[in-house]
C-alpha cells in the first residue's frame, strides 16, 4: 500500500504542479531568507491534520484520508511544525488532540485541520471516530469529539488559532440512531441571529463563534448545509485551501475569501464555505512573507485576485480592513482606490471629495491610441508622459496584466520543463524497477537451472546404481550357468569312466586310450569353463567400478549444483546490499556536511565495492568548509598574524581576507575562494613562524614582530667632507637603496598584533 500510495502522490504532484509550485517556491524562499532556522519557524506555527476514511461502523469516505495527507505534506513545506493522525479510533484521537494542546502552548500560530465525518447533536457539533457506533443520540458525549475540545486544543497559541473543518456531510448515523424526543419550543439563534430547532442529528455541522480572540473557525460549507467530496483526487475545499491558505504573506482572511469564491465557481454555487470568528486589523498569514528586495508582491499576483480581495474587504468597509488590503497589496489601481475608501472614511462628514483629474485632449488621443496595446512598455511610456491622468491608474494595472501574462507564459514554460522532467524521473524509475525485475528473474532462472542440474545429477547417480545393480545379477547368473555346466560336465565324466570301466574287459588298449582322448578333452572343456567364469569375475569388476565412477560423478555434480546455487544467492544478496547501500549514500549526500560522521560509517562498513568511489568523493565533499574545519583555521590563522576576529566557524568575509593575506604572503595569488579542508588545515599547522607581515603605524618601525618608535637622527654638523671620505662613504648607499626597493611597496593591514 506504501508504493501506490507513493506513486498516487507522484501522479498528483504532476497534476496539480501548475497551482501549487509558486506557493511552494515562494515558502521555501521565504524560510531560506528569513534571519532564523527552520526548526525555529516550525516552533513557531504547529498543525494538527486529522484524516478519517476508513469507518467501520458507517459508509467509508474516500477523500478525507488523502486531503489529510495532501494538507499535512503543503503544512511541512510551509513551515509548520506538522502532527497528523489518519484513522483514528476514540482513544487515539483523544490522545492526538491532548498531545497537540501542549506542543500548540509554545507556538505563535496553530492551526487545526480535519477531514471526516462530523454530526451536530442537539445544538452540540461532534467530530467521529472511525470505531463509534453511535446507536443513540445519547452515545455522541461518549463515543465522538466535540468540536469545542478541538477548538480548546490550539487556545495556548500566542498570536492565531485557526480550526478548519472539511466534515460538513450528512449524517451517517441518521437512519439507525435512536432519537430522543425533546421539548418542540427549545430553540436557539444561530450565528446569524435566526432562530432555529435544534434538530437531535442535523444535517452537517452547527455554526459556531469562537469565544476567545484572534481565533477562527473555518467550515467547508455554511452551517446546516454539507459539503462535497469532488470528483478529482481532493474534494473542492481541501484543493481551494492548498491553492490560497499558504502563499507568502496572504492575510488569512484574504485567504479564506478566495477559498470560498473557488470553491463557489468550483461547485457552480452549491457549496459556499464560511468562516466564524475575527482578528485585528494587521496583517496576519500563516506562511510570512519573503524578506526580498524585489518588487513588491502584488506586482506579480493575478489582477483578478486583487480585485476578488478588494471586493472581500468592500463587504467589510471598515478601516482596518482597507489597511489590511494595502498591507497585502500596496500598489496598483485597486490600492489606490482603497487609500481613497480609508480617506473618505477619515474626512469629516460633509467635506467635499476630491475631484478626479481631468484628462486633456492629448492624454485621450494618447490613450485611444494604445488603449488595446498588447505591450506593457506602450502603458509605462503613458503613464511616465501622464502621471496624473485619469488613465494613469488604468494604464498601470494593464502593465501590470499584460507582464503578468508573460511572466505567466514563463512560468508555464518552466513548469512544462519540470513536468516533462518529472515524467523523465517516472520512466528512469519504472526503467530501473524493470531492469532489477530482469536481474532478479535472471538470477532465479539461474537457481532454477541449477536446482535442475542437480536433479538431473541425482537421476543419473541412481540409474548409475541401478545399472551396477543389474550388471552384478547378470554376473552372478553367468557364474550360475558356469558352474552348471561345469557339474554337467563332471557328471558326463564320471559316466563316461563308469562305461569305460564296464568295456575294460574287451579292449583295455582301446579303452584306455579312449579314456586317455575323452580326459584331455574334458581338461580343454574345463580351461574353457574357468576362462569364461575368469571373463565373467573380471565384468563384475568393471562393472562395480563404473558403479563407483557414476556415483562419484553425480556426487561431484551435485556438489557444483549447490555451489552454482550459493554463489547466484551470494550474488542476489551482494545486489541487495548495493541497492541499500546506495539509496542511503543518496539521503547522506543530500545532509550534505551534517553527514559526515555518517559517511566515514559508511565508508568503514562498505559491502559493495564498486560504490566506494561515490562514498569516499561525497565524503571529501562533506569534510570541506564544515564549521569546526573552519574555526580550527581561523585558530591558526590567527596565529600566523592573518586573522584577528574571533574563531566563530563561519566562512565568513573577514575570513575570506584572511586566508588572502595568508596565500600572498606565501607568494601564491591571492584567493578568498580556498576550501578550507583537513590539507589546508595541515599547511596552516606545519608553519611554525609568523606569515603575515606586521605593518606599523606612522612613527614606528616593525622589529622582532613589534612595532618600535623610530629613533629621531642627530641634528647633522655642518662641516666640509673631504671628497675621498664621500666617495668612499658612497659604495654604500647602493645596499641601503636595494634593501629600500626589496621591500614591498604598499603596507599590509596589521591583523593581530598590539603595539
């Protein structure tokens, strides 16, 4: 589920690319400008995000899960400081709901966001958790949240509480609930002053004012009427929020303005979210706006935008309201309407207003000529002629428009390259998903071929056996006949004697000389039958050696089977372990210096070798410029006379310097751009003597690395020199004047030294 839910994320990022990545651009930019760390701004704005899909007791919804998880993804790249909790029975919730009630104590905004089933029971709004039964309107205290315990959970928050609530559906209990009868006459207002029933299980959820200041509370739809969950990935209202709630500097108000008015055109008007609740009249947004020197913001908004909040903060008339609008918008045709509504607002009653200037017949012709100019220079060239004609403000917002729309075609054009590289990141994954599928189906064809292998080398050990087996049996019954033949022949002898013996009598000469031709015949028949029996011992031997060889060669067999199979799973697990080790070689290198520690760990328990290269340059890449690299160099450099500010571990300016003096007066060029690595720090340590030459002020002379006051000469004696003593006195001024020229002509700074 981890992996599609993944790639489901993937898909909507390229989809909704186009709305969300200047607000992401614009967060990032503002908490890499802004003076304090990230953890500091987290600190400082916390989110609670609740999503529940998965009821057990009442229809499953299919959006609240992934608009949670949308909300909690854009609430951490704002910023914010983010607990979240999806599918949560009671306990669960009501622990989520204490544990943030002490992290929002410490924070300057909190805000609260669930997406669910909510229900209003008897006047009282409920939050449900995915396990309530909610069999009668009496279980709702017991069995499900109320909204008053999730509004009290973000009181400890200094400066906003924000609760937003994207439940607003019908009930799912109705049908089953039992419901108690009350008192027909027990009604109360509602948040408009109206006067309603308090229906035991109403329709979506009950209005509600907070009671504490600075607090609002945020409803998909208007009390009483529900919310829907959309046909796209987010419902209507989870989209609209991530699209407004957290661009830089938006007054939250403002925000929630244009929520609704999305939300509106998104649903074709049947569903109007509304916000309960008030705050001051500054300016207050979830996500600050970019510390930047650049034209200001509302130069690159939507005009439609502009004139969407000023038609907000129309409704409101207030002054400071209009304040708010300049402070979000402080140039432009709509601001300077606004500053007219708050000057109409301070002038006395019964003051006349200011005439509007007229345009004389130059400016008209002037504008009827560029009036439907597509080019934003012809409006500036109008208003630098024009600036104070009543086209002026008109020409500055069609400027505005018109490099609005360019800016916009560029933007378009930079987020069609991020959108095609983003595609491009998806097929070198699924590429790579392929090819390691490939290995792995490599590697178990390789172990199934081996299993094979040594199948088919026990089959052949067991019909090398049987084959041992039946040679043997036909030897023992060629032994059989043999032996047979030879008892045949014994007895065929032995009667044969018995009738020469009988015939004796008549013809012992011919008798005994038959018997003498039928003895030697029987002694070549039984040569004969030892030869046969002696071929028949020596096949049974050949045969039981060919037993043995066969065994031996299926044992030998099997055994490269087996050693075949360790090395491809040797070979898998090496695979493994390289897979590993490189995906956590890629979250070290993006840590960047702050994984150093991590990287020598790495490096020291390296299993894959062919990544050792990757490991040992992001390694040298982590250990340049790391602060205690860079302090330990402002040590020393303070040491060789280089560097008189304080070792604060910041490459800083002063440092740059610095390590300038230091490489001229090693007589290399002057560089401020060295890294400073652990080489760098070795050079620094193996000079024993001061580097940096001590300059001293008017008046004194350098002298054993002090600055001594110069001796004023003796008043010269005006006398006559014989010409011998100046022309021998004059070799020597040449020395001096060498000695002059050998020493630098310009004064390096003195860095270091007392005098």
């Amino acid at each position: 589920m981890g992996s599609a839910h993944e790639h489901s994320r993937l898909h909507f990022a390229a989809m909704r690319i186009s709305r969300l990545i200047l607000s992401a651009i614009a967060a990032a930019l503002a908490l890499c400008s802004a003076p304090c760390t990230g953890a500091a701004l987290a600190a400082g704005r916390v989110a609670l995000v609740i999503g529940n899909s998965t009821y057990q007791h009442a229809p499953l919804l299919s959006n609240p899960q992934k608009d949670a998880e949308a909300m909690a993804a854009t609430f951490q790249k704002a910023g914010f400081d983010v607990t979240t909790a999806y599918n949560v029975t009671n306990l669960d919730f009501k622990r989520a709901v204490r544990n943030f009630e002490h992290v929002a104590a410490d924070a300057d905004i909190a805000v609260v966001y669930y997406a669910g089933h909510g229900i209003e029971v008897r006047g009282t709004n409920y939050l449900v958790p995915i396990d309530a039964i909610l069999a009668s309107d009496d279980d709702a205290e017991d069995e499900a949240i109320s909204l008053d315990r999730l509004v009290q959970s973000a009181d400890g928050a200094r400066r906003l509480r924000v609760v937003i609530l994207d439940a607003c559906r019908d009930n799912p209990f109705k049908q089953t609930m039992k419901v108690h009868p009350i008192i027909p006459a027990k009604q109360r207002p509602d948040a408009h002053g109206t006067t309603r029933s308090m229906d035991p299980a109403g329709a979506g959820l009950g209005a509600m004012q907070p009671t504490d200041i600075n607090t609002l509370i945020a409803y998909a739809a208007k009390a009483g009427s529900t919310a829907e969950d959309g046909s796209g990935d987010h419902s209507p209202f989870a989209t609209a929020l991530m699209d407004n709630l957290f661009v830089p500097g938006l007054d939250v108000r403002l925000a929630f303005g244009r929520v609704r008015d999305e939300v509106l055109k998104a649903t074709s008007n049947r569903q109007e979210p509304f916000v309960y609740g008030s705050l001051g009249g500054g300016n207050v947004s979830l996500v600050p706006a970019a510390a930047t020197t650049q034209e200001p913001a509302a130069a690159a908004e939507d005009p439609d935008k502009v004139k969407t909040d000023y038609a907000l903060v129309e409704k409101i008339g207030t002054k400071g309201a209009w304040q708010v609008f300049l402070t979000q918008h402080p140039s432009g045709f709509y601001s300077e309407l606004a500053r007219q509504q708050i000057a109409a607002l301070e002038a006395p009653k019964g003051a006349p207003a200011a005439p509007a200037p007229a345009s004389n017949g130059d400016e008209q012709a002037a504008w009827n000529k560029i009036k439907d100019s597509t080019n934003a220079a012809d409006f500036r060239d109008f208003v630098r002629k024009y600036p104070s004609s009543a086209f002026a403000p008109v020409a500055d917002v069609r400027a505005d428009a018109l490099e609005q729309q360019a800016q916009q075609r560029d933007r378009e054009e930079a987020l069609k390259r991020e959108e095609a590289a983003l595609r491009q990141q998806l097929a070198d994954a699924k590429r790579k998903a392929e090819e390691e599928a490939k290995q792995r189906a490599e590697q178990d064809a390789a172990l199934a071929k081996a299993q094979a292998d040594a199948q088919a080398a026990e089959a052949a050990r067991l019909q090398a056996e049987n084959d041992a087996k039946r040679k043997a049996q036909e030897a023992a019954h060629q032994q059989e006949l043999a032996d047979a033949a030879r008892a045949a022949q014994e007895a065929t002898a032995k009667k044969e004697a018995t009738e020469a013996a009988q015939q004796k009598a008549v013809a012992d000469a011919a008798a005994r000389k038959k018997a003498e031709q039928e003895a030697a015949a029987a002694a070549q028949k039984k040569a004969a039958q030892d030869a046969a029996l002696a071929k028949a011992q020596e096949e049974a031997k050949v045969a039981e050696a060919a037993r043995q060889q066969a065994i031996h060669d299926a044992e030998v067999k099997t055994q490269e089977a087996a050693k075949q199979a360790a090395l491809a799973e040797a070979a898998r697990k090496q695979e493994a372990a390289c897979n590993d080790e490189q995906s956590r070689l890629d979250k070290l290198q993006t840590a960047g210096a702050a994984a150093k520690d991590d990287l020598k760990a790495l490096a020291q328990n390296l299993s894959c070798e062919r990544l050792r290269p990757l490991v040992t340059a992001a390694l040298d890449k982590a250990s340049v410029n790391t602060p205690d690299q860079v302090r330990e160099a402002q040590q020393q450099l303070a040491r060789l006379g280089c560097y008189s500010e304080a070792a604060s571990g910041a490459l800083n300016e002063p440092t740059r310097i610095a390590i300038s003096h230091y490489e001229s007066a090693r007589g290399k060029s002057a560089n401020r751009n060295v890294d400073v690595n652990d080489d760098f720090l070795a050079e620094l340590k193996g000079q024993t003597d001061r580097i940096c030459p001590l300059v001293c002020p008017p008046g004194k002379v350098a002298k054993d690395n002090q600055c001594m006051i110069v001796e004023k000469p003796a008043p010269p004696v005006h006398q006559e020199k014989a010409p011998e003593k100046a022309a021998a006195k004059k070799p020597a001024s040449r020395p001096a004047k060498q000695e002059a020229a050998a020493r630098p002509s310009h004064a390096a700074p003195a860095i270091g030294v007392g005098f």
